[in-house]
C-alpha cells in the first residue's frame, strides 16, 4: 500500500516551491491564491527570502504546508494515496491529501495555528530540546522527575526524542538526561515549548477555529499524531488535531502502525527529507521515496 507522508516546521529552505510556480500553472494558481488568502505575498519569502525571514512563524508554517500540498497537487494522476500521515504541522498537509480538508480551510487553520502557537510562546520563556541514544522510557522517566514544565513531545524515531517545556526545566532536564547516558541532549533553536502542556493557550484558540470549519470524510484514512492509528471519522480526526497542540508526536508509533496495516512504500511529499530518513530509521526494510 501506498503511504504518503508530509513534513512540519523545519523543513523549509529559501527558494522552496519556485520551480513549481514557474513551471506548473496550477501550482502558480494555488501560490496566488494563499497570497490573497494570508494577505501577503508569502511566495516572495518563499522563493528569494532569507532563512531568517523564513523561520518567522507566520510564514514557516504555511510555507511547508504550501509547498506540500501544491507539490501533491501537481502529481496528477500519480498521486494515489491510500494512507496519509503528517508530522505535527504536517497533519494539515495530510488532511487536504486525503480530502478532509479543503486547500482554502486548511491554508487559514494553518495560518491560525502558527499565529496562536507564537502568542502561547510570548507567555512563558519555553524551548524544547533533541534528546538522542535514550529509549522512550528513560526520557519520559527523567521529565517526570524535574521539578517545573517538561514532557516527551516527539517521538521521532527509536533513540531520538525531543523534549518540550519551561526553560530552566528543560535544561535541567538536559543535564538529567547526559547523566542517564544520553549521547546528547540539545536545545533546539525554536521559538517555544511546541507540543506541551505550554501551548493551552493556542490550543483554546485553535479549537474554536477548528470546531467551525468543515471537515469531510475522507478518500483514506490518516495516521494522527495523537493517537497513533488509522482515523476516517471526521469528527474524531477535529478532536485529535485540537488535542495534537498540548500533546506529543507519536511519529515512530505511527509508522510502525501504517507499517503493520500494510505500507510497503512511503513517499514523503514537501520540502526536504527528514521524514524519509526516520522512516529508514523506525523500519530499515520499507521502501522510502520522495515526490
């Protein structure tokens, strides 16, 4: 079966999605309308910006989401999707994939989310950090005993996780996990504590926002983040992406999942390769492409 799969916040790069503008007229369709839609001319930062300009929230967000769902676009008849799954950001990508959402929804959601996650990071000084050559079970054994904020936010692959919270309890949490045999244990270069009990605010926001768009049944299912499996009802998949805010990316879970319900080949559909090479990492055998 063929899985597709669409990346989250740190995959951009300046000059993504340029040559699909100039050389597709739908892509260039598309690009015009999430300028007119988001009010400015994000394909301007896009294709000619800087990586400074770029890692502003308001722009990183739906430019990864842009350059996923254009790129899907414009595979045509190729594109034949019969399990999807996005990573945290890239759960928005996945749901116009499989037609829960549609291009217009999905790109204002998109949009809200990266406004109310800055504002919910301007609250309460917060980071995350990549912990790696722990197993899950340490990691989470550790944030439990800090003292303040701090939780297993993304569970990437078998012995690289990335822990989310308070400042002081991340880094406290940093030295902690060294001590337990950590290979390294690094903050991230992020703007707070994403997929935490940090980000209710945005949550709240966010819920009110999802609550009112449409959400259609599905042409597949897709493998959420929240819970890890298969999900094809519309109202259960607005819970989880309200619920996917304050809650981890269960990433390695869910490929294991779409692994035993039948993937044999993951192609990843945005900008960069991240994901193809956790997927190689959660499961060696499985073949891995990108569109």
């Amino acid at each position: 079966m063929k899985a597709y799969v669409f990346p989250g916040q740190g995959a951009q790069f300046t000059g993504m999605g340029k040559e699909l503008y100039e050389n597709s007229a739908l892509a260039k369709e598309l690009f015009e309308k999430a300028n007119e839609i988001l009010g400015f001319r994000i394909t301007d930062i896009m294709f000619e910006g800087t990586a400074e300009q770029l890692k502003e929230t308001k722009v990183t967000q739906p430019a990864v989401f842009l350059h996923s769902v254009i790129l899907a676009k414009t595979l045509g008849d190729d594109f034949k999707p019969e399990m999807v799954a996005g990573h945290s950001l890239g759960e928005f990508s996945a749901l116009v994939a499989n037609g829960t959402l549609s291009f217009e929804d999905a790109l204002k959601l998109v949009s809200q989310r990266a406004m109310a996650m800055q504002k919910a990071c301007e609250i309460t000084p917060s980071t995350m950090a990549a912990v790696l050559g722990l197993e899950d079970k340490v990691v989470e054994d550790v944030c439990a005993s800090i003292d303040g904020v701090v939780v297993a936010a993304n569970y990437n692959c078998p012995g690289q996780l990335v822990i989310s919270g308070e400042l002081t309890a991340v880094e406290k949490a940093c030295e902690a996990m060294k001590e337990a045999g950590a290979k390294r244990a690094l903050i991230l270069p992020v703007g707070g504590a994403f997929h935490s009990p940090m980000m209710e605010p945005a949550r709240e926001e966010l819920a009110a926002a999802i609550e009112a768009t449409t959400f259609n049944t599905p042409i597949c299912p897709v493998y959420q983040n929240v819970p890890a499996k298969a999900v094809s009802d519309p109202a259960e998949i607005k819970k989880n992406l309200i619920t996917q805010l304050t809650a981890p990316v269960k990433w390695t879970q869910s490929v294991q999942q779409m692994i035993a319900d039948g993937a044999t080949l993951f192609t990843e559909v945005g900008p960069g390769k991240v994901l193809v090479g956790l997927v190689n990492k959660i499961d060696k055998n499985v073949a891995t492409a990108s569109a």
